[in-house]
C-alpha cells in the first residue's frame, strides 16, 4: 500500500506505527508544469506560454495557486489564451520571480548572507514574519532546493544558496 501525504504528522497515529517507511517525494519540475497545463486545459483556457510555473515550485498546491492568479489575470484582461506575457505578469504581481522564489525568500537569504549564521527569533525579528509562516513556508522550500541548512546553533547559507545568492546580487548591480 503506498499512502502519500505532505504532511506525515497528520495520517493517525495507529496507522503510522504500523508503517514501516514515509516517504514524501517532491514532484519534478516537469511534473508540475503538466499539473498546471492540464488544469488550464480542464478550464478551456488554450496555452502558449512556454513555461508556465517557475523553476522550484514542487507542490501541486503552490501550482494551483499561481495557476488560478494566472487564470485571473486573463479573465481580466479578456483572454483565453494563456501567453508567456501573461505568465510573467503573473508571476511579477504574485512577487514570484523566475527561479520560484518571493521577496521573503531572498530577504531570508541576504539576512543568513549578511549575518552568517541567525536563528529563526532573529530571522522572524528581521523579516517581521512569524515563526509557523518562515518555517512552513520560507524555510521548507530554501530547505527542498538545498539553498540553506538548519543547525542547533542557527541556521546557515549552503554553499549552493551562496552561490544563488551571489549570482542574483551580481545581476541585479549589473542592471
């Protein structure tokens, strides 16, 4: 029996006992972009937007969301037809930039870049975001696209989210 859950926490406790093994699996970025065409097609909405959800986006959810804003955008610009124009409208109103990531995203990010090293009272602090939203939101997914890592002693930037981090800040000076 293969039971699928995002959140294993939830399935009751006599049923996870008897698991032996929980594996949540992400969907691939391939996956989700075919979750959103097939919900604009099921919608009778005719797509030629080449990329339709951003690169690190990995839950049919967070696809479902940014599908229905995108959905929205065209109903009220008159449009069924979804164009790449629309798509990054979308996504630029959402605060979604290309690689999946929002403002909070890359704020969490320069704040561990500046710092080195903070824990989640200080980044909550920072940010003004509370602990739930950073850790259910903002961290699971630097988390899942391994841009940082979190230790007893705070969290930190990998050598991966440097690396991102350092890229974006150099495209945004070359601007």
């Amino acid at each position: 029996m293969c039971i699928r859950d995002r959140d294993p926490h939830k399935i009751i406790k006599p049923l996870r006992n008897r698991l032996t093994c929980i594996t949540v699996k992400k969907y691939s970025h391939k996956e989700v972009e075919q979750i959103g065409r097939t919900y604009l097609t099921k919608k009778k909405f005719k797509i030629t937007a080449q990329q339709l959800i951003p690169n690190n986006i990995f839950t049919g959810r967070d696809t479902k969301k940014i599908v229905d804003f995108i959905i929205s955008l065209a109903i009220s610009k008159n449009k069924r037809t979804i164009t790449q124009n629309i798509v990054d409208e979308a996504l630029k109103i959402l605060g979604i930039n290309k690689d999946g990531l929002t403002e909070s995203d890359l704020a969490y990010l320069k704040i561990l870049y500046d710092k080195g090293s903070a824990s989640l009272a200080n980044i909550e602090l920072m940010l003004g975001i509370d602990k739930k939203t950073i850790r259910n939101e903002i961290e699971k997914k630097l988390l899942d696209n391994s841009f940082i890592e979190i230790y007893s002693s705070g969290r930190t930037l990998t050598p991966k989210g440097m690396v991102y981090l350092t890229n974006l800040m150099k495209k945004e000076n070359d601007k």
